[in-house]
C-alpha cells in the first residue's frame, strides 16, 4: 500500500503536463518500506475524452520536479 504525502503537478504545453508525487510504501504491519521518502514524476497527455498517464519515472527524493515558468 501507498500513503501519498504529496502531489503537486504543471502543464508544459496545453496536452501535455507532469506531476510529481510523494509517496511513502507501507508493509501490512503499517511499518514503512524502506527506503522510507519516496518520489515519481508522471507524465501526462491530454486526448480528446480526457487526460491519460503516458509514462512514469522515479527520481531521488531529494531532488525537486522543475516546472516551467508561467508567461
């Protein structure tokens, strides 16, 4: 199971956007997984009946998603 701590997201074009989210993985105890932080950015296309997860990477904890910035 995944207990999410976060999830924060930006468009790139107007069909395309990325979310980066923060999860923790929890064992059936309720314990976590480790590594304990954990982060995935999902990338993300619009079709014509709706947005669609079109791929998936991890990324260190660490490290931040860089979104564009807003003109």
């Amino acid at each position: 199971k995944s207990d999410i701590q976060s999830d924060i997201g930006c468009m790139l074009t107007a069909h395309t956007g990325q979310v980066e989210l923060r999860y923790v993985r929890l064992k059936t105890d309720g314990g976590f997984m480790p590594p304990r932080d954990r982060a995935s950015i999902y990338s993300l296309r619009r079709f014509p009946d709706g947005w669609r997860v079109t791929g998936m990477r991890g990324m260190p904890a660490a490290q931040k998603m860089d979104c564009p910035a807003a003109n």
